[in-house]
C-alpha cells in the first residue's frame, strides 16, 4: 500500500519562539539600522539644498457693470467651473509661456538648466554604457524646458478657483522670481488673447455691418413696395383699410337692421290700432306727435266744457250739442293724424330696407376685398418679418462692434484672473530635511530588518509546534485489487491486506510532538487508526474506514463525494462521520441530504425540520435559507426539506446546477443518496467526483450494488463502513472555537 500522511492542522506557531528570535538578534537589527541611518545622514548632508516658492492667482471675472455697453455681464462672463479652471492651469504650463520665461530670466546661462553642463563622472559613464541617453544630444532650449519643468508645479486648490504656481531652485531669488514671472506672463497672454479676439471681431464685423446695412435697406423697400402695390392701406390700430370698413359696414348693417325692424313692428301695431278701434293713445310714436298732443289737449277741453254746461242744461241744448259737434271733429282728426304717422313709420320702414339692401351689396364687395387683402398680408408680414430679423441683428452687430471698438481704442482689457499672493524669497530650504530623513531611515530600515528575522524564523521551523489534539493518520491511496466479496467472510480482511501493495507510512508525529516508529505492515496501519486507549482490532470487512475515507477524499482533491446506502437509512451515517472527519482538516463541507427521510440530516440537525434542497428545487427557497450548520461540527447541512417531492422532482434538470454552485462555494459536497444505481445518480456527478458504498455488513447485495455501479460506468467505486469507528469521548473544539 502506498501511504501519505496528513499534516493539516497538526501545528502552530510559537509565538513566543517567534518574537524571542528578535531578542537573539537585537544587535545584527541594531547595527544594520545604524548603518542606514549614518547613510542618510551623510546622504542629506551632501546633497544641495533646494528652495520653494509660490505665486496665487485667482480666476475670478475683473470686468465691472459700468464698463459694459449693454450693463450685463452675459456675453462676457468667463467659464469659471471645474474644466474651465484645469484648462487655465495646463495654460500656465505652456510651452510659450515657459519659453517666454526661460527668455526673460535667462535661464539658459544657468548650469542648474542645462544637464549637458555639468555632468558626474557616474553619468557619463552611464550614457557611455548606454543605460542613460545623452543630454547634449537635445537642443538647448529643450534642455531648459525640460529642467524647468522638472523644478515646476502648478496646480488648481479642490474646491476653489485658485491656481498655485511653485517653482523650486537651488537659487532663493530665483525660486521666488520665477512663479512671479510666470504669473505676468500668463496675465499678459489673457490681455493678448482679448486684443486679438477683440481686433478680429471688429475686423469680422465690420465688412458684416455694412452688408447688414444694404440688406436692411433692399428688405424695407421691399416690404413699402409690396405694400402700395397690393393697396395695403394702413388705418387705425395698424390694421387694412378693408378691413376696418368691412368693420364699420357691418356695425351699420346691424344698426340699420335694427332700426327696420323696429319701424315695422310699430306700424303693424298703429295699423291693428286703427283697425280695429282701439286707442292709440299707447302707441309712443303717436303720443309723439306734436299736432296729437294740441288735438288731444283742445278735447280735454271739450270734454271738461261740456261736463260744466250739463250742470246747468240739457243735452239737447244748442250749446252743448255744438260742443259735442267740436268733439266728434276732434276725434276724427286725431285718427286722421294716426294714419298719417302710421304712413310714416311705413316709408320709414321702407327706408331702412333698402339702406339694408346697399349695405348687404357694399359688404359682400368688401368682403371679397379683404379676403384679398388677407392673402396680401401673408406674403407682407413675411416681407416684414425678413426686414425684423435683419434689423434686429444689424442692431446687434453695431452693438458688439461699438463695443469691441472702444475696448481697442481705449486699450482696457481687463483679465479674469489677478495675482492675490506674490512669491517671496525663502529664508528655509525645503529639501533636504535632515531629522525626519534620519528618522525614517532609522524606522524603516528597523522595521525591515525585524520583518526579515520573523520570516527567517517562520520559515525555518523553528518557530512551528505541534497542534492541541493533533493526530496523524495514514491516507490509503490504493483500491483492492479483488473485490471482498468474492471470498468467504471471515476471509475478506485477509484479502485486503493480500491485495494492498506493500509500502511504509512514517508517522510525524504524536500528540505531544514525539517521534513514533516506522509502520511496516497492513495489520500496523489498521490498528495505526485506532484511538488511544481502545484495544485493537483487526477490520472485519471488506471496505475502508471512516478516516481513511476523509483521508482519500483530501489527499485525491475530491469536489463531490456520491454516497449510496443500498441497507437504507442505517448506513446514512456513514455519510455524516465522513464529512465531519472531512470538515474537521479544515476544509469547508457542505452535506447534502437526498434521503427520502432525512436519515443523514436529521441527527445533524437534532431532527428538526427545516427548508432544504426539495424547497430549493420547487422555487420556494433561496441558498441563504436552506444551508444550516451542523450542530457537533464545522460542517454546513442542506436537508431534504419541506416541500412537495412531487413537485420538486419536477425541476430535477436543475439540480446539475445547484450541484455546480455548490462545488464552486464548497471545498466538498458529500451527497446521501440512500438506495440508488448508477442511473439515479447521474445528474449528481461532475469533476472530481468520488463515488462510495456506505454498509454496515457486507454481503452479496452489497457486492452486487457495487458491480452495478461499475457497470453503469464509476469504476473507481469505494467502499466504506463506520464499523469500528470510535467517537471521542469529549466534544473536539473546532475552527469557531478561536
């Protein structure tokens, strides 16, 4: 047999080992630190001194109310965002504004700007060798861009619109005079830049504006032209002359309507006055009358005479009949004048037809008219609204060109930005700092060498001991050649000796760290597994044990291990102790059970009930809520679960997906499949999968399961048993003792 031996867990670091090897080795961490510390120091102490500046500027709009034509700042305003502000800092950091510097200060004649200058014995041979390029090789003028660049800094503060201009040197002055000049420039390159886009907008609009002023002209013409041609004659409130007479005729007409109808309605009512004798007295048309009221006064008159005379005679009387004469006269005289006014109000009537008439006839003309009219408006407010357009934008133009005129002859261009803190000349230089330099380097290079002494100690053992409960077990990495079945039973542990192939495990080591013999034999290897105290045993079936099961499991990188238990549910357990063994190296286990009963969950789960793999496949539960832990150990449990078999087995395609999710989170699914053949198990296998034959004694139905596992395609089939395995007598802490 061919025997490897399992170490996982069996030791732990000493730390107290550990952290004593510093101890040892206080003074090889004391002299190293001295000697990086004296390195510093004299590294410091020769390098040059460099000084450090900064100039300010803030981007803020300059421009004031009173100076602009229009009194708004809309057209002027400048982008004072974000962007705006970072494009403003890669302006600072032009090339032609560097070069403008570099030409002002004269930084070409100084040896700090010129590499080619002053070169180290080192650097030459570097460029020699090769491994440098050439400074000399460049221009002149880029050898001092690109120094001046080196030494400079310019950067936008978060949150604000101020620009921070640094500039270092081995010169105070010029560390100081250089953010200085750098700030002019910039201002005197935004006063150039609105020079020349205020010169170019007058030169642009110009040759406009006189253009604008002959298109303005033609459009007008057009529209007066049009106009009198079309006789579009204006009146009151802007309107055509059609079209307010249209107005007015229409005004008359309903005025004359009305006064028709009234006239008829009047002269029908005389009329039936007159006809049928009734009083007119009524009618306002004949109280009116002048003539009436005199006649309707003298027979008042009439009437009150002959009311006084018969008090005194009687109606025969000459006198009074006279006076009944007069009356009668009066009354025909006044229906006579009611007739005459009736004759009136019918000529009136009349009248006002025919005045309804010429004005229904002038309508009908000026509505034809001023639906021409109309159609001639369309084509004049377009005419109109051509002349508008180019007005408003001549109007506009002469308002920007006006503008950018004054700003030229007047030379005020003022610049969105200004200068609020000059660089000054530094008293201190800020490189090199000599005691956080030393400091550092004594810090960092302590650490360093402490950091060296742990890991030498780590790795060289001497800082490892055994584990609490440790235990070294062999690992049985071979099938039996010939099966047990196939011999007599009180046989089968000879066989399986017979059949291993002959071979040593060395054990590390005890519980206590000490050495222990060589294992020659089979027979030494199997008592090798029993627990200390317990009297061996020679096995007494044809499969392996427990441990030797978990030990095959680890040491193969098995990803699924497929238990079938053809003695049903007493046999499950054997399942359970695999994957606890498993678990208990420190690997993670998940241990699912598809059971009909729950035999292999139940004891992990104190028999309760809880949602599981049936839930999981019927959609009623998700991962987090069917995985629970077990109760004796690391190992995580998924049960058979709640829901209706028969509608979980109706989403069996799923479960080669679960099985993959599984195997990605898990180290190891082991899988209780209870009495299956090699066709049940089928959607359960994938890589790495170990197929086991779980029994408690071995017979021919046994051997028979698993010669039909081998038929239908799992050779390498293993068969286990819990027989003879010993639990501890006191709970093992696990990994979630810490």
């Amino acid at each position: 047999m061919s025997g490897v031996q399992s170490t996982a867990g069996d030791v732990d670091v000493d730390l107290r080992q550990l952290f004593a090897s510093l101890a040892r080795n206080w003074l090889r961490l004391l002299l190293f630190s001295v000697a990086v510390t004296a390195l510093a120091f004299v590294l410091t102490s020769l390098a040059t001194p460099k000084y450090r500046a900064e100039t300010r500027l803030l981007i803020e709009t300059r421009e004031s109310v009173f100076t602009r034509p229009d009194g708004s700042g809309d057209n002027e305003r400048p982008i004072l965002d974000e962007e705006g502000v970072t494009s403003q800092v890669e302006v600072i950091g032009s090339t032609d504004i560097l070069k403008q510097v570099a030409r002002k200060l004269d930084l070409a004649s100084l040896p700090e700007f010129d590499a080619a200058s002053e070169m180290s014995t080192i650097s030459r041979l570097l460029v020699i060798a090769g491994l440098k390029s050439d400074p000399s090789e460049l221009p002149p003028e880029e050898r001092v861009l690109k120094a001046f660049r080196e030494q400079l800094t310019v950067y936008r503060v978060e949150k604000s619109r101020v620009i921070v201009i640094q500039f270092s040197s081995a010169d105070p002055k010029l560390a100081a005079a250089v953010p200085n000049a750098i700030a002019e420039a910039y201002l005197e390159f935004q006063r150039g830049s609105k020079l020349e886009s205020s010169t170019e907008a007058t030169d642009w609009l110009k040759p406009e504006i006189a253009d604008l002023n002959k298109r303005v002209k033609d459009a007008e013409a057009k529209v007066a032209s049009f106009r009198s041609q079309s006789d579009l004659l204006v009146g009151q409130n802007n309107s055509a002359l059609a079209t307010q007479q249209l107005s007015e005729l229409s005004s008359e007409l309903s005025r004359v309507r009305a006064g028709r109808s009234a006239a008829e309605a009047t002269a029908q009512s005389v009329r039936q006055a007159l006809k049928g004798g009734g009083s007119i007295d009524a009618i306002p048309e004949v109280l009116s009358s002048g003539l009436i009221q005199r006649l309707r006064e003298r027979q008042i008159q009439l009437r009150a005479d002959i009311a006084d005379l018969s008090t005194s005679l009687l109606p025969n009387h000459p006198r009074i009949r006279a006076l009944n004469s007069q009356l009668s006269d009066l009354d025909a005289q006044i229906r006579s004048q009611a007739e005459k006014v009736l004759v009136g109000l019918v000529n009136e009537a009349s009248s006002a037809d025919l005045r309804e008439k010429q004005l229904v006839a002038d309508l009908n003309r000026l509505k034809v008219e001023s639906a021409r009219v109309s159609e001639e408006e369309v084509e004049l407010r377009a005419l109109e609204r051509e002349a508008a357009a180019q007005r408003a934008l001549l109007e506009s133009y002469l308002t920007r060109y006006r503008e950018a005129a004054s700003r030229q002859d007047r030379n005020y261009l003022p610049v969105d930005a200004r200068v609020f803190s000059t660089a000054i000349v530094p008293s201190e230089s800020y490189f090199p700092k000599v005691v956080p330099i030393v400091g550092a380097a004594f810090v960092g290079s302590l650490l360093l060498m402490a950091i060296f002494t742990l890991l030498q100690e780590l790795f060289s053992g001497r800082a490892m001991r055994p584990a609490a409960g440790a235990r070294v077990t062999p690992v049985t990495v071979a099938m039996p050649a010939r099966h047990a079945a196939e011999l007599p039973e009180d046989d089968a542990p000879r066989a399986w000796v017979e059949a291993e192939e002959p071979a040593a495990a060395a054990l590390l080591a005890d519980v206590d760290g000490e050495p222990q013999e060589m294992v020659d034999t089979q027979d030494d290897l199997a008592v090798a597994d029993e627990p200390a105290g317990e009297p061996m045993q020679a096995p007494t079936h044809g499969g392996i044990s427990i441990e030797t099961a978990a030990e095959r499991l680890i040491a193969g990188g098995a990803a699924r291990a497929i238990f079938v238990s053809p003695e049903g549910d007493d046999a499950a357990a054997t399942a359970v102790l695999v994957a606890r063994e498993v678990a208990d190296s420190g690997l993670r286990v998940l241990l699912l059970d598809l059971t009909a009963s729950g035999a292999a969950a139940g004891p992990m789960l104190d028999g309760g009930r809880y949602p599981g793999i049936t839930n999981l496949l019927a959609s009623e539960a998700q991962f987090t809520d069917v995985i629970r832990a077990d109760h004796y150990s690391d190992c995580d449990v998924m049960p058979v679960g709640t829901a209706d078999p028969a509608r979980a087995m109706r989403a069996a395609d799923r479960l080669p997906i679960i099985m993959d999710s599984l195997t990605t989170a898990y180290d190891l699914v082991v899988v209780e499949c209870g009495p299956a053949d090699a066709g049940e198990i089928t959607r359960l296998v994938g890589d790495g999968t170990e197929v086991l034959v779980s029994f408690l004694r071995h017979d021919d139905e046994i051997a028979y399961v698993a010669d039909g596992l081998r038929a239908g395609g799992y050779e390498d089939v293993i068969l286990v048993t819990p027989v003879g395995h010993h639990l501890p007598t006191t709970p093992q802490p696990t990994r979630t003792a810490a």
